[in-house]
C-alpha cells in the first residue's frame, strides 16, 4: 500500500505525539517522585503542588494516547518503549532540594511545551484540528506549571 502525503502528515503527528506521551509519562513520574521525596520548610506546599501537578499530567495521557489510535496508528506498549522515546530526563538521585526540584520540573515543562508548539505545527499542516486544539490547552497547563515553579522558587 502507497502511503499518500497526508499518510506521511497523519503519522509524523501520532510520532510526535508518543514522544509527547512518552515525556508525560516520565514528567508524571518524576513529579510524583518529588511530591514523595520533598522536604524542608515548605514541604507541605510543595508536596500539594506537586501532586496537583502530576494529577493534571496524568489526565492528559490518555487523550494523548487516543489520539493516536484515532489517527490510525499505534500507541505506547511499554515502560521500555517510554524510555526509547523520553526526552525528558529521569532523576534517580537518593537525595534532591527543593530548590532543584523546582527548577527541574519546570525546565521540563518547558521542554514539554516546546514539543506541544512543534507537534501543534504538525497538526495544522496534516489539516488535524482535533489535535491541534488540544495542543493550545495542554500548552497552557505547562506554562502554567513552569510559571508556578518559577514564582515558588524566586526570593523575596
């Protein structure tokens, strides 16, 4: 079978869109990381932004992961398969500040906000409107988070 040129638009998107989904698994995790591992004067703050944080990631994956399979192509079927596409860096470490957490998450989310914008520019080129309107909200939910992170972290 001949792929047409709005197959090759339709599947850069749903490529684009697992490693989107992929990084969202990944900034999930790491986030819940550090809302388990936090301390230090402002754990509690910290502690509930961060699992607001992570709950507002993890309603977006799977939307994320239909709208691949509407577009007709397959989706994440793995944590190794997470990890072969994750741009977003995972963070192991036994012991991380508060202040690191917060600047992490938040270049993280703006790393996810800079493939949101590529894969939006996907969307409106393959003329898939569904997907590029998602693309705004969860654009906004990002900066968003990133604003927070950066507000939290600034001194007086």
């Amino acid at each position: 079978m001949k792929m047409t040129t709005g197959d090759n638009a339709k599947a850069a998107v749903a490529e684009a869109l697992n490693g989107i989904l992929a990084d969202s698994f990944a900034l999930y995790l790491k986030t819940k990381n550090f809302h388990w591992h936090v301390s230090g004067p402002h754990f509690r703050d910290y502690h509930l932004m961060f699992d607001e944080h992570a709950a507002q990631i993890f309603a977006t994956i799977d939307v994320i992961a239909e709208r691949v399979r509407k577009n007709g192509h397959r989706t994440l079927t793995s944590i190794g398969d997470i990890t072969r596409r994750q741009s977003i860096a995972d963070n192991d470490a036994a012991k991380v500040g508060a202040a690191d957490m917060l600047d992490e998450l938040r270049s993280d989310n703006l790393m996810l906000v800079a493939k949101l914008r590529e894969t939006k520019e996907l969307a409106a080129e393959a003329g898939d409107n569904a997907t590029d309107g998602l693309m705004d909200d969860w654009t906004d939910q990002a900066e968003e988070r990133a604003w927070f992170l950066l507000a939290i972290a600034q001194k007086d």
